[in-house]
C-alpha cells in the first residue's frame, strides 16, 4: 500500500510540475560601479538569472560590452532585478510581442543597452 501511495505522490508531483505557471518578463542587469544597466526579457524569469550568469561566469556571453564589464568587475559588482512581469493570461503568441515591447519601453525609460 506505501508503494501506491509513493507512485501516487510522484504522479501528482509531476503533474503540478508540468501545470507550473513561469513568470515571463523583463529585468535589468546594474552594474552600480559604473552606473550601467542591460535590459533583458525572458519567459522564464526564474531561469534567466541562471542562464545569464553562468554564460557570463564561463566568458562566453554574446553582448561583448556586458561580458567585458563582467570579467573586469566580477559577479558582486552587479544585481539582477525584475522590473516587469507580464499577466499569465496572454496568450502563447502574444507574449512575444509583449515581450518585445516592454523590453523596449525599458530601454529607453532607464537609458540602457540590451542585454542580448
């Protein structure tokens, strides 16, 4: 019986998994030292922090200004912040659209580059 209770668990566990609402955005890389800041968005808000930091961490990031600044600043020198979520009832075609707005908006309020 514990056996079908622990199967059980596991396949509610994984449905919850699958049924898992991602928060979809935009943030904004600082660099404070010298008053820098990329702008980025992403459909994965939990992850982008994770993903951006480990391409910066092994060099291999694309924006060569921002991996620059990385390699010349270090990990402390710069904080990651969210600075728009988008609803959770845009549609799949039109978070992309959203996506591409708002990261734009914020470019232009904070003055920054883009992160990618």
């Amino acid at each position: 019986m514990a056996v079908m209770q622990l199967q059980s668990d596991r396949k509610e566990a994984i449905r919850a998994f699958k049924e898992r609402r991602t928060k979809q955005g935009v943030y904004v890389v600082t660099l404070s030292a010298a008053n820098r800041k990329w702008v980025g968005a992403s459909r994965n808000l939990g992850a982008a922090k994770n993903g951006l930091w480990f391409t910066l961490i092994h060099g291999s990031h694309l924006n060569k200004e921002l991996q620059a600044e990385w390699s010349q600043h270090g990990a402390d020198a710069f904080r990651f912040d969210i600075v728009e979520e988008l609803d959770d009832d845009l549609s799949t075609f039109a978070v992309n659209d959203a996506l591409k707005s708002a990261k734009c908006a914020w470019v232009t309020k904070l003055g920054a580059s883009v992160v990618v």
